[in-house]
C-alpha cells in the first residue's frame, strides 16, 4: 500500500497530502515527521536525487524538485523500489505539466493538473500509471498512443 | 520540528504576490462554487473553483456533511459541459467528495451513460469512479460492463477496470471471483500495465488455490512477462510456491531456482533485486544458491543512486543474520558505506558489518564509528549500540575497545532511551564478561556521578550494590555512592542509602565507614531516605564494630521478596488495620502466572537494567525458591539446573501443559505447569501419572498434587524421581494428566460438587545428557584450556555420516552436548570443508568442562570429527565421550 504522497515547499509548507489507510489521528505524525525527515536531509540535493528512509516497517523515498519537496511513504510490496518508481512518475508528470523544474508558484498555477496526474498514479494506496507520455495523455482525457 | 506545519493562507505578507491560493478560506470557496448552478456554464471558471476545492482537500481540510452534499450536488450539474478539462475535473472531485449511499443515485444514471460511451476515456473515468463510489446493489448491475471492459482493446479501460477489481475485492469478494476468466484473458495482455494489474488480481482471487497458483506459476515462467512490475509479482508468486513446495528429494533442486536466478539477470534493477531477495529468503538456502544473488547485490552497493546502495545493504544485512559468512566478500564496499551521505544507508552498513566482521577488524570498525555515531539521530545510535553489544558478546577478548567505545558515547549528549540502551550493554557484558567487570562498573559510576535520569541512577546503583562488594577492591566505588546522597534528588538518595547497606553488609572491613556515612542520612531532609538509614543501621548492628553479618540480614539486603508481589498487594488490600499485626507469611506462595511469565521471558531478548537481579539468573532463582518453598524436597540438596518449560500439548488444547525439568545430584523434579483453558470446568486433585519404564535408573520417589486448577489460573504439581549419585542418568518418560473434573456454572461461578475422574495424554518428556550441562562461557578460551592442564584430556574421533552441511553437524553436537559455544565458534563459513568449535560447560557436580571439535566434511558429505575433552575430572571427560559415542 502507499501510504502516503506529500508535497511541501521549502518552508515545510503542505501543498499536497494524500493519505491512505492511514488513521486521521496519525496523520499529523507522519506530516511533522515527513517535514522534518526534508527539512534535515534534502538542503543541497540535486533535483530528483532520491533520498531513502525507512521508519519501522515503513519505506519512504523523498526527493526535491525546484521550490517543492515530493515524499512518498509504502509499506508491505511498496518498498523503497516501487517507491522509487512511483516517485519518478510524479515528478515525469509534475514537470510535463509544468514544462520544466518548478518554483512554488508555477507549482500552484497548475495545481488542478498535477492533481490529475495523481490521480492517475495512485489510486487509493495503489500503483496505477507510471508512463510518463500516457498520464500527459490521460490528463486531458486523451487515450493513450499505443493503440 | 524544524518548520511549522501552517497552511498557505497563514503565509507572510512579503509573498503576498506570491500564491494563487493567498487568503484562500473554505466558506468563500463554497459560495464560489455556485457558479456550478449556472445556465451558461463556464468551463474555465468552474475548473478553478474545482482546483480551489481540491486544494483545501489536499491540505487536510475536511467538509461538513452538509457542506459535501451541497458541492457534490452542484458538481452532478457540470456532466452537463461538454468541456472534457472539466469533465476530467469533475470525475475527480466525484471521487474525493465520496458521496453517501443516498446521494450516489443522483451521479450513476450520468457515469453509466459514460461508461457506455464510445469515448475510451469517458468509459475509462467512468468506471474508476463509479467503483469507488458503488455498493454491492449497484455494483451488480454494472458487473457486465465491467467484464467487457477487463479485455477491452483499450489499455486504459481495462486497467481502469482490474484496478476497480483489486479494490472491490475486498468489499465484494464473491461478485470479483466471478470475473477470473476475463481476468485470465487480462494476463495475456500485450500491454505491460494490464497484465500488470491483471496479474496482481488474478492471484489474488486464487490465492487460496494452491495448485492454481502453481499452474500460473508454471506457465508465467516460461513465457513472457512484459513489465518489470508484473515481473516482480511473479517472483513473489514464484516464492510462495517454492515454500510451499519443498526441495526436490531425487535431485536435490529446488523447483523455479533457475528462473529466479534468470531474473538476476534481467534489464529492469527492480527485478534483480526482487530476484536477489527472494533467493536470499529461501528456506534453508545453500551458499550455491546464494552466491549470485550476493554478487548482484554487492555490485548494487556502489551505485550512485541512493535508492538502490539502499536496498542492497538492506538484504544484505537481513541475509547477515542468517548467513553472517556469506556477506563478508561485501565488506570492503559496505565500509566505503560507513561515510554515506544517507544516513539510513550508514546505520544499515555498520550494523551489516558489525555482524559479518572478525575479530581482528573489530578495531578499525570502532574507529570508523566513533566519527559516525556523532552526526546521526537517536533511533540509528540505538541500532548501532545494540549491535555492538552481540559484537562483544561474539568476541569477549575484544571487550576493552568495545566497552571504551560504549563509556565514551555514554559521555555524550543523547535521550533517555539511548542512555538506556547503552547501560543495558554494558551491564550485561559485565554479567556476561567476567575480566570486564571492574572497567564496566566503573564507567556506570562515572556515569551516574552526572546522569540527568532518575531511572538509570537508581537502577544503577542497585547494579553496583550486587556486583560491587565482589570486586577486588570495593572501597573505590563508596565516594561515587555517597556523591549520590549528596547531589541529587530523594528517589536516587534512597537508592543510594540501600546501596551503602548492602557494601556494609558484604564488605566486613569497610563495616564502621559506611556506618558513618549511614548515621549521616539518618537527618535527610526526606522520611523515605531517613527510613531506609535507620532501618539499615538496625538490622547491620549500629555499633559499627567489625563483625561478621548475619545470614538473615543478608537475605534480607540481598535476597529477593519469596513471595509474589501481586499476592502480597492483594493481600494488603484485604488487611484491615486492627491490634493483630499484618503477617507477612499469611501471603500465598504460590506463584500463579508463573508458566506465561516464562513464555514471555523467554521469547525476550537480554534486558540490561530493565530487570535488576533478575535477567538470566532470576529464573533459576524462582524455581530454587519455589522447590524450597515445598517441603517434600528440602533434603534434595542443591538444585543444579533447571530446563527451560518443554510443552506437553499443542497450543489451543483444553489443558496447556508444560514441563520444566530441575535437576539435583541424586534427584530429578518435574514441574508440571498446567493451565485449564475451559471456563466451564474446575479441576481438582491434579497430578501426572509418569511411565518412567523407558527410564530404568530412575525410580519414582514422590508426587505433590495440585489440589485445585480454576479456569486460567495457572498451577503446578510436581513429580520427582530418585536416580544414582552424581550420574546422567538418561531416559523417556510418557506423561497422563489424572484429575478430578467438576462443572462451573459460568454465571455464578460455583462448581458443582461432584465431580468425574477423567485423564488427559501429554507428550513424552526426555531427560538427556545435556541437561546435566550448565552453559556456562569463558571468556577466553585458550587461557582456560591451558590452565586446566592436559591432566584429564580425552581423544577420540567420531564419524557422523552423511549430513546436510558441515554447520547441521556442528549444531547438532553443541546441542546433545548442551554446552556454551565460544568465540562465535558456533557459525561456520560457507564452503568450509573444516571447522574448529570450542565449547564450555560446568558438568553436574560442578566440574568445569572444556571441548575443541575439529569437523572435516568430505565430497558424499560424510563428516568425520575429532573430539578432544579437558575436564577437572577424568570421569567426566570419559562420560562426555560416552554421550557422543550414543548420541
């Protein structure tokens, strides 16, 4: 399951928060612990540099890209591998929608984009796209190149 | 927490230009969203209000019942708009709003309009979004749909419909089995991600079909799986049946190894790694198989994506536990890891390492740490403590540096459960490690002289109250005590005034100081402290002169409380203040959890400090208290060993029963611990009837009933056997629960008066050689061998046979021996043709025994073994001989 998807800037402001079977009450947790997690390790990381953790059974890969911190939080069969795939998929999709490495406000203009796009990657704790050139498609409402 | 966690709309006024979301706030975005409602519809306007409300979602925001069935609602009125941006918007908000049951009706008639829509993308969406939102009713209406849409031509709509499977499996299982031949159909995709999602739904209907899972096994394996992604599900699937299957008996293969060595292989690094961990999992693994998997992963340790060093080191340290020795070609690339930026990547690396390391790299590994431990976080330190401490246990020479290295980080900042942990290393390496005693007890007194927590204080002192009066000079530790009544607060003063009494009370020559320092306390500012130096200067004989203490006070200061204290709190509670006194002997013996006390301190690692004198010793303690306690053995002598429990039952019986065998020079007690697990029944007059006819030195002396065994409430009754002096007699004892049954009616729990004699058949219960061996380790080995002289050595050779591998011979000699390995002796080296163990025991009697077993294995895996025993006692030494020659 994937646990989570989160977006911050680089004050450790939320931008986006995903959770899924995670309980209400442990979500603040894991935001401060998320936020903290970037706010120690990601100062001078290259954009799209992984960064991996894990917090007891839990994997979590993070990364930065332009103004915006993108962690991603699996356990069970979504180990820090899939991880790594999925969290190449939003950041593929996030500068497709944005046309290059994005600042905190070109982030939040195309916000209702990104918000497809992840609605095409994860569903509901579940791996669903990873194509980069199918969710440009599917976002739109596009079918796919390949048939 | 290092940034507050403030919405954007809190955000300061110099990035007032700043976000498109400024001052956003929910009311406001409601009203917005009645644009919805507009005749005209703007499609460009309704998308942003949508992003508005998706981005109050997103942060956490939630919305009232009413305010949700409002927006909902209104965003049923956008199908309207052919705009297919806000079409695409409005199947998501659909999806985050998660309409009621009620509400769901007013969105199906539009979503199966479009899921039978000749638009791919409009079926697609559809779909998503109707199984999201649909309950079991509904769902039985569009099940045909969906079937179509699983095979669709349409990559997407199918995905779109095996992932709605994979959801709606777990609300309506029995409507999603129905589906498997279409599914079947999905797996033979051409396209990657539908046989992806195929895959994982198709074993997931089946997977409690063994063979079906077997028969998809089989056919993936040989044809082709297009994505990486389904490529791994497969080895999962791959090593499931693998388990369940066992090795070939015929050929010695395992069945599908070849594949999952193929997929080492493979382009994708997913795959080879999930290749390499499944190997690595394998139930009993040989180095063969294991080798190529190592290889990968060793390269992986190198690469320069974090991501991926990552997850080598993590299966190569999970693979250092099992097979320590097959991880050591890595560790030059595991060193280079130490210095990782990734600290999770470091701490893994340094665990690895602790575990694969030998002796002799012990010294630089240390040296590498120390510049480690100061940049990384509390949770990673604990790791890394932890592992230090099996280090030490593993190399006891090596206890200098470690212990220094352990004193040193001591010294440094760091929480409470840090502190701890490194405390409960160094305590049970001096419990463990004779020759570290005085350094470690030392470095705990350094320790304390400025620890911020009350806990580690007290329960340090208590530490030093055992151990220091043995040390060779225990003066040293006085000044460090009496610091304590000194400079800190009334809990550790207290604690500090019980250990006072208890060098006093040891140490016959530093009697009159500590009656000094005692007489001090006595004007404490706190009663507890001043209370505990009155009682102590009463029972030691407050006239301070040098004599020897009596036997009682010292049971009193040393031994532990012979009674339960959950009896004694009990029966506290019931005493009612009057002119009779509280009679602490009219407390129950008893001890009545005693068999799940066991069971959890046995499935628990080592505790330090956590539990003062208890810890390895207590038990044995408990159980001579417990024997002594019972009149019918006090002329048995000194107990020599008890076993751990042997369970007589199988778990979730009508009775569990299990046994612990304490063994005496001339007698063997068999504690039965029973437990009736039936709330409709009370046992009475419990006893085992034991066929003792496979044992012909024993012969039965007596047995102690239990007079009365509620439900769970757990009890013992005891039947000892007589056996010639100081011999390890050996034999099979078969065992019949007899009791008295009575029924208890459960609402008013009183059991009937009569009742019916009815018997329950146990397991057989063994005596064997080893349990006349105490495991106990020297520290050094080759010293202890060399000063027990080659007076009594005895040498023979031994064929085993053909065995698995050189370490199946070697555990199964340490275990019919029943004696500590030594020097990590116990871990044999892959591909080791030869292996030399060493091993300490005290033989019944306390004779000290000393074992070296040189093993040669051969090419039909005969293992031949030469056994050289050093004992202070000749017989002994034959008799170890004589269990090997039987065994």
């Amino acid at each position: 399951m994937i646990l989570a998807v989160l977006f911050a800037n680089s004050e450790g402001n939320i931008l986006v928060e995903r959770f899924n079977g995670v309980p209400a009450e442990e979500r603040l947790h894991w935001r401060s612990f998320l936020v903290k997690l970037g706010a120690d390790n990601l100062k001078g990381v290259k954009n799209e540099e992984l960064l991996v953790a894990s917090h007891k059974s839990v994997y979590i890969v993070y990364t930065v890209l332009g103004d915006v911190s993108i962690f991603v939080v699996g356990k069970d069969e979504y180990d820090e591998l899939a991880l790594a795939e999925v969290i190449f998929a939003i950041t593929s999709a996030v500068k497709d929608v944005c046309g290059k490495i994005p600042s905190e406000r070109l982030f939040l203009d195309k916000y209702g984009k990104i918000c497809l796009c992840l609605d095409e990657i994860v569903w509901k704790g579940l791996l669903e796209n990873t194509e980069r050139d199918r969710i440009r498609r599917l976002v739109r409402l596009k079918p796919p190149t390949e048939i | 927490m290092a940034q507050p966690l403030v919405k954007k709309d809190d955000d300061r006024d110099d990035e007032a230009e700043y976000s498109p979301f400024l001052g956003i706030e929910k009311g406001a975005v409601l009203q917005e969203a009645r644009v919805f409602n507009d005749p005209q519809l703007d499609a460009r306007r309704c998308s942003q209000v949508i992003t508005k409300l998706l981005y109050l979602l997103n942060q956490g925001e939630t919305f009232t019942k009413v305010e949700a069935t409002e927006v909902f609602f209104a965003v049923t009125k956008l199908f309207q708009s052919r705009d297919i941006g806000l079409r695409r918007m409005v199947y998501l908000m659909i999806k985050e709003l998660s309409p009621s049951a009620d509400e769901v009706i007013i969105v199906t008639s539009s979503l199966m309009k479009d899921m039978n829509s000749k638009t791919d993308m409009y079926r697609a969406n559809a779909i998503r979004v109707l199984c999201r939102i649909t309950d079991g009713t509904l769902l039985t209406q569009i099940e045909r749909y969906l079937k179509q849409a699983i095979v669709d031509k349409n990559p997407v709509v199918a995905s779109a419909a095996l992932v709605s499977g994979i959801h709606l499996l777990q609300t309506n299982p029995e409507i999603v089995k129905r589906w498997s031949n279409e599914v079947q159909e999905a797996v033979q995709s051409r396209a990657a991600l539908v046989q992806f999602h195929a895959l994982g739904l198709l074993h997931q209907i089946r997977q409690n079909d063994r063979l079906a899972v077997s028969k998809l096994v089989t056919s993936l394996t040989r044809g082709t799986v297009r994505s990486p992604l389904a490529q791994c599900l497969l080895i999962r699937y791959t090593t499931q049946v693998i388990r369940e299957s066992g090795i070939n008996t015929q050929t010695g293969d395992r069945p599908f190894y070849d594949f999952l060595e193929s997929c080492l292989r493979h382009k994708a690094e997913m795959v080879i790694f999930e290749a390499a961990r499944a190997i690595t999992e394998l139930n009993g693994v040989t180095s063969r198989e294991l080798t190529p998997a190592i290889t990968v992963l060793q390269l992986f340790l190198s690469s320069s994506k974090p991501v991926l060093r990552f997850a080598a080191v993590r299966t190569l340290n999970k693979v250092a536990m099992t097979h320590p020795m097959a991880v050591t070609n890595c560790n030059i690339d595991m060193e280079s890891l130490i210095s990782d930026q990734n600290r999770s990547i470091a701490t893994l690396a340094i665990t690895t390492l602790l575990k694969t390391g030998n002796e002799s790299s012990v010294d630089r590994l240390m040296k590498q740490i120390t510049n480690f431990m100061s940049d990384i976080a509390d949770e990673f330190k604990i790791v890394v403590v932890e592992a230090i401490r099996s280090l030490c246990l593993k190399f006891p020479l090596k206890y200098r540096s470690l212990m220094n290295f352990l004193s040193n980080i001591l010294r440094e900042e760091g929480g409470f459960e840090y502190k701890k942990a490194i405390v409960d290393s160094i305590v049970i390496l001096i419990r463990d490690i004779p020759d570290a005693k005085e350094s470690g007890l030392l470095h705990l007194c350094e320790f304390i002289e400025d620890c911020e927590f009350t806990y580690l204080s007290t329960q340090i002192l208590h530490f030093l109250g055992i151990e220091g009066p043995k040390t060779a000079d225990p003066s040293k530790y006085i000044r460090y005590i009496y610091n304590r009544v000194h400079l800190e607060n009334a809990t550790v003063r207290a604690a500090a005034v019980s250990t006072l009494a208890k060098f006093g009370a040891m140490v016959d020559s530093l009697k009159p100081r500590i009656f000094v320092l005692l007489r001090r306390c006595v004007y404490d500012s706190d009663d507890e402290v001043r209370d505990r130096a009155t009682l102590y200067l009463n029972t030691l004989g407050g006239d301070g002169a040098v004599v020897e203490t009596d036997k009682d006070v010292k049971e009193f200061l040393f031994g532990s409380l012979d009674i339960p204290l959950g009896n004694l709190e009990t029966s506290l509670k019931h005493y009612e203040p009057s002119e009779e006194r509280f009679d602490i002997n009219s407390v129950p013996k008893e001890v009545k959890s005693q068999p799940l006390a066991e069971k959890k301190a046995s499935g628990k690692k080592p505790s330090g400090l956590g539990a003062p004198p208890s810890g390895p010793v207590s038990t044995v303690d408990a159980y001579e208290k417990l024997l002594s306690s019972i009149s019918e053995f006090s002329d048995f002598g000194k107990l020599f060993k008890s076993s751990a429990p042997v369970e007589l039952t199988e778990a979730e019986t009508e009775y569990a029963v299990n046994a612990v065998k304490h063994i005496f020079d001339r007698h063997v007690v068999f504690q039965y611990n029973c437990t009736n697990t039936i709330p409709e029944q009370l046992l009475e007059n419990v006893t085992v009837i034991v066929d003792a006819s496979e044992a012909e030195e024993f012969s039965e002396a007596l047995t102690k009933p239990l007079r009365s065994l509620p439900y769970d409430s757990p009890g013992q009754t005891f039947v000892a056997f007589e056996k010639p002096d100081g011999v390890p007699a050996v034999g099979k004892f078969s065992n019949m629960l007899r009791f008295i049954v009575k029924e208890v009616d459960t609402s008013t729990g009183e059991a009937e008066d009569d009742g019916v004699e009815d018997e329950y058949q146990l397991e057989d219960l063994d005596v064997v050689a080893a349990d006349y061996m105490m495991k106990v380790g020297v520290s050094n080995f080759r010293n202890a061998w060399e000063s027990i002289g080659e007076d009594f050595e005895r040498v023979d050779e031994y064929g085993l046979g053909p065995r698995e591998s050189l370490t199946e011979a070697v555990s199964a000699v340490i275990s019919l021996l029943g004696m500590q390995p030594c020097e990590g002796t116990e871990v044999v080296p892959n591909n080791s043709r030869s292996h030399t163990c060493l091993l300490s025991g005290l033989f019944i009697g306390n004779v000290k025994v000393l074992v070296r077993l040189q093993f040669g294995i051969d090419g039909p895996k005969e293992v031949a073994m030469k056994l050289i025993v050093r004992s202070e006692d000749e017989s002994v030494s034959d008799m170890i001989h004589e269990i090997v020659a039987s065994g």
